[in-house]
C-alpha cells in the first residue's frame, strides 16, 4: 500500500472540477473543496480527498440532494435552528457558522443547531472559521450511528467530534477530536490499508473485542450489531461512561436541540439527516480579549515546555502538529493512498474528466481492496 | 476497612454544625452541606462529606477565607467574570451559577467564568442548579495541577471535571466527569483503603506507570513530577490527547477567560486560586422546550432498551445511577468509610463537638492510616 504526494494546487484543481461536475456552483465547489483540502493539509486524511468518491455516491443516491438551500426555521438574536434540506453537509456547515459568527458580531454569542445535513468533515474547520475572526469557535456534528454506548453491542450514537478552536499565539489552539476511542474514517483508512485493529478500539456484533475493520464497518452499516468503543475504552474503570457522555452532549446540542434524528435514526427512508452543531463566541464577553489571548498563548508555551515522560521528546499543544503538518504539505505536497487514487480515477472516468491532465503518467497499482462499505 | 450507614438527618445535622463552628453563617452552612451531602446521595463520596477535615484544614492554612465576598469584576448580559476572594468554593460556585441563571432567564443565556476560588465540591450540582429550572446547565473547574498532558511527567492540568445537565424525564441527563481517568478523591478513596491502583490511571515522577496511590499523591503535593493520566491513557492510540483536550477547554472556559490561575498555578503564595465556569441556557432559543425535553426523554430511553453486550444486563444513561442511588441513600442511609469516621471524630473533638450526639455509641476503629497529603 504506497503513497502519492500530489501538491495542493493539483488536488485542487482535481476538486474543483470534480464538485463543479456533480452540479455544484463555483463558489459552493470552492467551500467544499476548501473543507476537504484543509483537512488533507492537517493530515486527517480520512476526512480529507478521500471522501470524495464517497460523496459522489451519496449524491446518486439521493441522500446529498445538490441546490437544496438551508433554511432558517427559528431563530433570537443569540440562536438559530437550521433545516439543511438534504443538502451538502460542508455548504450548510459554512452557511451555519457564518450565521453564529454573525450573531457573535452583533450579541456577543451565536450558537445555531442544525437538522437534515449531510456529512460536513471535519469539526475543527468550522470552529476555525470562528477562531480566524478572533472568537472562539465550537462545532459539533452527529453521524451514522457508529459508537455502542457502555456495556452495549448495538451501534446507538455517532462519531460525534467536538471541535473548538481560541485565538492564541503563534497559533491559535484548535481542537477537535471524536468522541469515540477512533474515527470510522480511521477503520476505513486501515480496511483500505488491510491491516487488523488494535485492541480496545471496536467491538464486533456480539459486543465483543474485534480487530477486523471490514467486519466492523460491515455490521455498522447492517445494523447489526457492532461498533466503535466510546474513548475511554469498554469498561467504566477506564472512563468509558466519560466518552459515551461526551457524546451525548454532541447528539444534544446536534440532534436533540434542532428536533433532528439522533445517530441511530440517520440513514433512516433515504435521507442521511445528519445534524450540526456551531458556536461563535466574542472572548470581549470576559473582559480584554488582547489579555485573554496573551494569557491563553502563555500557558500553552508553558504546557509545550513542561518536563517530558521518559522517552518522550515533545508535548504538543492542540493545533500545533496541525500547523507543521499544513506547513510540510505546503511545501512537500499531499500525500494519497493508492486506493483512494484508484477511486479518483474511476471518479474522473465517470465524470468524464482526464485523469493524466492531474496526474500525469502516474497509474495507481491495482489491488484487492474492494471499498469500503457505505 | 469497613463502612458505616448513617441517616441524611445525622450527617446534614453534623455539616451544619461543623460549618457553622468554622464560622459561616446558617444560610452558608446550608449551602456547603447541600453540596457535600448531595454527592455523597449521588455515591461519589470523594467530593462529600469526606472532605470537611480537607475544608477545615484549608480555613486554618488561610487557602479559604471565611466571610469573602464573591465580587463581578465584569458583565454583561449574557456573561460575567467573579473574583472569588479566596472564599469557601460552593458559596462562590453557588453565587456564581445564581448569576448565570438569571442571565438566562432574562436574556437565554448566562454564562459566569469565575477566579480566585477554592475546591467547590462536584460540577454536577451546579450544573443541575440550572436543569431545575428548566434550562441547560453546565459548570466546569480546574483544581490543584494533577494531570500530566500527553507525553508529559509533570501535572500541570486540573482533574478538570465538566457537567452538563439536560431536562428529561423520568429523569435528568447529568454528565459530570473528570477529564482525568480518575480524580485525585479516587486515589484518595484508594489510599484510605491502602489498595493498589489498577494500571493506566497514574505516572510517577519520571512519567512511568505508577499503581502507588500514596506516592503518586505525595509527588503531585510535592509538585515533584508525577499524575494522573488524561481520559484515554498515555498514547495517542488510545486518545490520551483527547481526554488532556478536554481538560484544555475546562482551563480556557475557567481560568484563561476569568484571567484566572490555570491549574499548574494553583496553590502559590498561600492562595488556592481555584477558577470554575459557569452556564445556563434556556432551550427555549431553540424552539419549543418541552419538544426538545421530550426528544431528549426518548433518545435516553432508546438508550437503555438497546442490546446489551454479552455479558452485560444494563446500559445506563447519565443520571440514572445517582437517581438510583439518592432512592438508597435516603432509605438505607450513606455509607461512611472509618477512616473519615476518625477524621470527623478529630474535627468534632477540635470544634468542641460532642461526636457520641451525631453517632451514638458508635467508635471508629483506629488505622495505620495517616491521612492523605493535601
């Protein structure tokens, strides 16, 4: 299983066409585009390019529904409710955050809950959004049910990440992680790379350990049992209430606030209706918002310094390995699975759009990896 | 190590005497006493009244300043910051989420960020202040440094515990957990009853495992290196940086917002210097509330119904367990361990207390325990 390095400019122009062809605008196939590739850039590539071909697929199928326009169903100076009408999940998350930020503007606070979208990829590029205007950023989004709840076998709650990004010095902290122990992007990544699982991340349709990422995501898919673990691993002595808890204040402020389907009533008579959550929040409502950066940027450079386990070379703060990472990609180019490759170009085939006028003479190696199931 | 049962009655009746020996007023006593006794009906005796000899310590080591008025140094409608002045932490934490539920109630949302306080019991009853009421409650507080980030040897986060609580019925969602594997009150708890601590909970000083609950306590006093790990452990393969994530956003929403101490400034120059952080919002900004409430009732119901893992009979929701317990504390009384015994037999003793008025012919069992390192 290699990999490619292909700069960003060339994966975005990849993008562009790609999102202008499924019958998206050029500035919605820009937003699109800049979701993905930011997340490529950081080194998530599970939510990255990679999903692309993923994407297509739910577009055919119904559940992404191109030129739906989110609609504001409710709404105070500090709140909104969201219908995203089936429409691409990035473009309503975008449309969303603009919105808190708006509200964050004029009141100090804007937090809008969203219903009815899509997959939106990564958190943190919301909370981001937020944080590049010198607030605080949240987001939050539920998923297809992926994570059983403690001491449960039926998959009942989403990957649901929570992401919040603060403006520091010399960069800001972002962090967004899911609340189970791994991403399902994470199963896919190592179904694609065919390799087993560690221990403590899944269970199988019993509710047993399992290490078989097809299997797993196979039973997800089935409802059939079967799941990721809640961080915190399996059992309540090492906290697996605590992940499982963190979830449900994800499907709360996702799902539950906006009257949505919480994860386990996605997927659900051919609608995906995921749900999002977002905050934007002026740091001026706690005083001098220079003061709290300068505090904030401190105690990270303070965290970063800090004495090291033996064996451990370096602490890192949140954000800052995604600042390296944007920082080599840049200059090194994105790297690609093969596999995801094989999909780009069976994508370009149905497209109809010339593989070589990106890639060049590169051909990816075929294998026996079949795909993920969706 | 046994444990005795003793009646609500006996030990409220206990706390409001203590508390007032040590110099608060009646309606003050009544406020700590409900914070303590509350978790101990929970059965999260390391916040209860296990921590009255700590609390008295603290008055006599100046750390808690008796008669301190909390005073809001900043506001706005919506939001506020609270100088503690180094007084008793649930009188402030108590002040403080008054504060914010009553932004709420005028304006949707409150929130108070709060410095310069001291140890303020369990997140959970603050949060659950607001659930009361109808609204959304959350609170979170740092604490003396007890976290090792990832890849680190010495504490220099919190325990770091968020709440959030969430109308429903036939009970409430409350989440309330250290972002910690465990809190220090659990090592406490462990080296009162002298047993091993299970593996991947503590580092020692060098930043290697450590199942030593007196040597871990005693490095982190001692600020020698040395603490609890983040939820998710000490690799990243498990999410250590996710559980040391969380605890970042306590710190920012307590301490860097009220300009506060972060925990691995806590305790300097004869000040606790606690920060906690408070919110309250009406669900109401989203739409109809008893909707929401009613959305939220049945997700938690699905919840419970769903399969059980083999080998497992019940999943719970978050609250369900303490609504459970309170129903058996109340009929069968708390359970004290002995060794708190000999700590209020002590306190009684150095109060001028008659111990034999609370608990009759009952006699603590001496130990070779010598007390927690505060």
């Amino acid at each position: 299983m290699g990999y490619q390095h292909w700069s960003y400019e060339t994966l975005d122009r990849l993008c562009m066409d790609a999102f202008t062809r499924f019958g998206f605008t050029d500035g919605q196939a820009r937003i699109i585009t800049d979701v993905l590739l930011t997340s490529d850039l950081y080194g998530i590539e599970s939510h990255g390019m990679q999903r692309m071909a993923r994407y297509h697929k739910s577009i055919q199928r119904g559940l992404i529904r191109i030129g739906a326009e989110p609609e504001i169903v409710f709404q105070t100076p500090v709140s909104a409710v969201i219908d995203g009408h089936a429409g691409m999940g990035q473009l309503i998350g975008h449309r969303a955050m603009t919105l808190a930020i708006e509200k964050a503007q004029a009141a100090g606070i804007g937090m809008v809950s969203v219903r009815n979208s899509n997959h939106y990829g990564i958190a943190g590029y919301y909370a981001r959004m937020a944080c590049e205007r010198g607030l605080i950023g949240m987001s939050c989004t539920n998923s297809a049910a992926i994570m059983v709840p403690t001491f449960g076998r039926k998959a009942m709650l989403g990957s649901d990440p929570i992401a919040v990004a603060v403006p520091a010095d010399p960069y800001a902290f972002i962090f967004d992680a899911s609340t189970t122990v791994v991403t399902r992007g994470k199963l896919e990544m190592y179904n694609k790379e065919g390799r087993p699982l560690p221990e403590g991340w899944a269970v199988g349709r019993d509710g047993r350990p399992s290490t078989d990422a097809a299997d797993v995501l196979a039973c997800i898919t089935a409802k059939q049992g079967g799941g990721i673990l809640p961080l915190g691993g399996s059992t309540e002595k090492t906290g697996s209430h605590k992940g499982y808890g963190n979830a449900m204040i994800c499907e709360i402020l996702s799902a539950v606030l906006s009257l949505g389907a919480t994860s386990n009533h996605t997927m659900e008579n051919g609608c995906a209706n995921i749900s999002h959550f977002f905050l934007a929040m002026d740091p001026a409502l706690f005083g001098d918002p220079a003061a709290i950066r300068a505090h904030l940027s401190a105690y990270l450079q303070e965290l970063r310094e800090s004495p090291k386990a033996e064996g451990q070379e370096r602490i890192y703060t949140h954000g800052e390995k995604e600042a390296a990472a944007i920082r080599d990609r840049m200059e090194h180019g994105i790297p690609v699975n093969d596999n995801t490759m094989l999909e780009v170009q069976a994508l370009c085939s149905d497209l109809e759009m010339d593989f070589s006028s990106y890639f060049g003479d590169y051909l990816p190696p075929q294998s026996g990896f079949r795909g993920n199931s969706f």
